[in-house]
C-alpha cells in the first residue's frame, strides 16, 4: 500500500493527520471546484500567502463565511454613512458621484482592515 493510499485510508477513519500527511492527501485528494466572492478570494490569497491555508479544516465554508461578514459589514457601514451630510445626495450627479464612491471607497478600506488582512483564523 502506497504512502497516498494510506493517508486515503487515515482520512476515511477520521484520523489525524500530520502537516506532511495533509500535503500528501491535498495532492491526492480530487480538488473540488468553490466559487467565492471578492472578499472570500482576498482572504483566500492571503492565507496562501501567509501558508495558513492548509490549517483551516474546512476552507470552503471559512471563505464563505468571509464573505459573507464582509457583506454584513458593508451593509452596516453604508447605513451608517448615508446619513452623514458629507455624503447625503445634492442633485448634482458628478457630486452625488464623487460621495458615493466615497462611501465605497471608506467601505472597502474597512472590510480589507478588519475581515480579510488580519491574521485572525476562525
């Protein structure tokens, strides 16, 4: 029986595995295909980045997760933001647009500080 067979077999018991182990039935293992959103996609490439990927038992549901806070977030923070008079519409449209990606900008620097590039790891 071959190294990735028996790492196979671990999996299948529900044993532990080591780091190398869990790089063997990586490898092994048929990648699943997982479609995430804008943040869940950062955070993923963050986590390569950092090498931490591979920690997180279930990355899929992890991702979504991200993605998912970063919506709440956004959500929460334009609520909040409309209703600052820096940003209320004027009428002016070339204004109006100006706040708005304002708004979207203040939104975006948040999530990417507080959701996606922290080292935090649920």
């Amino acid at each position: 029986m071959t190294k990735q067979e028996q790492v196979v077999l671990k999996v299948k018991h529900g044993e532990g595995l080591t780091v190398e182990e869990l790089k063997i039935y990586q490898k092994a293992a048929k990648p699943e295909k997982h479609v995430y959103g804008k943040y869940g996609t950062l955070k993923k490439k963050y986590l390569e980045d950092k090498g931490v990927d591979w920690t997180i038992a279930d990355l899929p549901t992890y991702l979504h997760g991200v993605d998912k806070q970063a919506s709440e977030l956004y959500d929460k923070l334009f609520a909040k933001l409309v209703k600052d008079e820096r940003y209320k519409r004027t009428g002016n449209f070339m204004e109006d647009y100006r706040r708005q990606t304002e708004i979207q900008r203040i939104i975006q620097e948040e999530i990417l500080n507080e959701i996606v590039y922290t080292g935090e790891v649920v």
